[in-house]
C-alpha cells in the first residue's frame, strides 16, 4: 500500500513562495485503478513524484509498501516497486534503440536472458510498437516516443504503475489501447494503476477517481460518486464525462433521467428504459 500522510509542498522562497500541496492524506491499495483529475498546475505531478521519492516530503510523509521515501537506503527498492511514466517523452529514453530501451528496466531487475525477451516481447506488442523494435529512438515521433516509455514500464511490472498523462500525445486507438494493455495488466497481475489524466472518460472507467484542487483532495470516490457532484466538477474546472454529459443534455431538454450514466453501454441502458418509459406513457395518455 502507498500511504501519503499530511504531505505539503511549496516551490520558490520569499515572495516566490507557492504552496502547492496542503495536507494530503490519502492510501492508494494494491490492485486498484485510480484516476487522479485536476485543472493544469492543481498539484497533480507534484504529488505523484512524491511516491517514487523523486521529490521528498518537505512536510508530511510517504511511505511504499512500508518504506520511507525519505529513507536513502530504501530509494532503488521503492523505485523498483513504483515506476513512473512522464508526460515529457524526451527525458526518459535511455538506450538507443526501442528493444533496448524497453529491456532496460528489466535488465537491471537481475532477471534471465528468457524472461526479460519475454517481457520485452510481450511490452512491445502491447504498445502496439513490436514492428519499430529496431528503429533509433532518435527517429521516433512524440507519440512513438510515449509508447516506448510505456512499453519500458510495462516490461518491468511494478506493483506501483503511474502513468502522468504519458498518453497525452496519442492518437484515440493508440490511447485506447494502451489503457486496455494497462487495465489489464492490473487484473491479471494484480498491480496498482496510478493514472493522471485530463479524459474524464478515462477516469469514468477506473475504479477510484481523486480529484485534486488548489492542492488539496477535492473528491475521492468512485466514479458514480466523484461525478454525481456536478457542481464541484465544475468548480474544480473539469467536466462531466461524454456519456455523463449526454445524461445531463436529455435532463434539460426536459426528459426524465434518473441518474447519470458514464458510459456507452449503461448509457444505452438507461436510454432504451427511457424510451420505454415514454411510450408507456404516450399510450397510457391516449
Ligand atoms: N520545479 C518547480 N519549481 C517551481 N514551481 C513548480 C515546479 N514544478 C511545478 N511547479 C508549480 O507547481 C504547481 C503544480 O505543478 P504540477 O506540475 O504539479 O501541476 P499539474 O497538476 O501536474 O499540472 P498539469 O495538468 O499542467 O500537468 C504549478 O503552479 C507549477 O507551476
Ligand atoms: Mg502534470
């Protein structure tokens, strides 16, 4: 389990000072998908380099399946346990080529020769990226560049996976895929997904959904509960998801929507029950 206890922040000195964490107190379990959503500059990056001691509490604490990140000691362990992937593609290769830029990670968890060109194999298709193994990483776009960042983590299956907007820079199919790849890495492995993202359809599909704002926990929940909370959505300069805000569309046009669907097949659900429900209602009229 990761546990962040009372962890503040601030950046500058004097009359640069910003206070970007406050407090925050939260548990991120083994095994869960959790979504962490905020307004550009709220904290969210700030508050998951803590976890992997890329940045140390200057107040409060974090501690990684019970290490310190404070601890010198524990720092290849916990990195080990909890891998980030970046937004910024450029600062994370570190080999030359896609093939060994992936197995790099996993070289240097002392694993065999067969099972880190299994991992590699298995981490390449699941980015979708095994026919650019070959290719310098120098020749890859932005978004090739992510997908092998991705694949490297992949490859060396953290309990802890974060993933700060690392797919900001793809295409809808390669977003798509690699959030199944990572969904179902965390159902067959049972590892932790950290995902900060700006999609709220992303964040309708996880299983928890923080939000973070002037950084501090503004909700904390599942996604049926983070965003029944229109107002603080709002207020938290985000937006509902597509299927939520369809829901709210019908709602105002004046039909009877019980309650917020967030995604395409519940969607479909409540939509054909309306449907139903208005045509009973027709004929009950006339
Ligand atoms: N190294 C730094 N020095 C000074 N200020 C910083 C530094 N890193 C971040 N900040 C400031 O801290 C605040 C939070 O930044 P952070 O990167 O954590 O936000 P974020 O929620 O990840 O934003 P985004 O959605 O744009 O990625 C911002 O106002 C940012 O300008
Ligand atoms: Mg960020």
């Amino acid at each position: 389990m990761i546990e962040i206890r009372d962890l503040s922040r601030t950046y500058g000195s004097g009359s640069n000072k910003a206070h970007v964490l406050h407090g925050i107190d939260m548990n991120i379990e083994r095994g869960a998908f959790t979504a962490v959503l905020g307004k550009n500059g709220c904290g969210k990056s700030t508050l998951v380099r803590h976890i992997n001691a890329i940045l140390k509490p200057q107040r409060g604490s974090v501690r990684v399946d019970g290490m310190d990140t404070k601890d010198p000691r524990r720092l290849y362990d916990i990195r080990e346990k909890a891998g980030i992937v970046f937004q910024d593609p450029d600062s994370q290769s570190v080999a030359a080529t896609v093939e060994d830029d992936t197995a790099f990670a996993p070289e240097n968890l002392g694993l065999s020769e067969d099972e880190i060109s299994e991992r590699v194999e298995a981490a390449l298709r699941a980015a979708g990226i095994a026919e650019l193994r070959k290719k310098s990483i120098s020749e890859l776009s932005g978004g090739q560049k992510q997908l092998t960042a991705v694949a490297g983590i992949i490859a060396m299956r953290p309990d802890y996976m974060i993933f700060d907007e690392s797919t900001s820079m793809l295409d809808p199919l390669a977003r798509s895929r690699v959030l199944e790849c990572v969904m179902r890495l965390k159902r067959e492995l049972d590892v932790s997904v950290i995902w900060i993202t700006h999609y709220m359809d992303e964040a309708a599909a996880a299983d928890r959904v923080v939000i973070i704002n002037d950084g501090k926990i503004a909700a904390d929940g599942t996604p049926e509960e983070v965003f029944s909370d229109i107002e603080l959505i709002e207020r938290c300069g985000l937006e509902l998801p597509p299927c939520a805000q369809l829901c709210v569309m019908l709602k105002n046009a004046g039909y009877d929507v019980p309650r917020l669907a967030l995604n395409a097949h519940d969607c479909a659900l409540l939509i054909s029950g309306m449907t139903a429900a208005a045509v009973k209602e027709r004929e009950g009229a006339s």
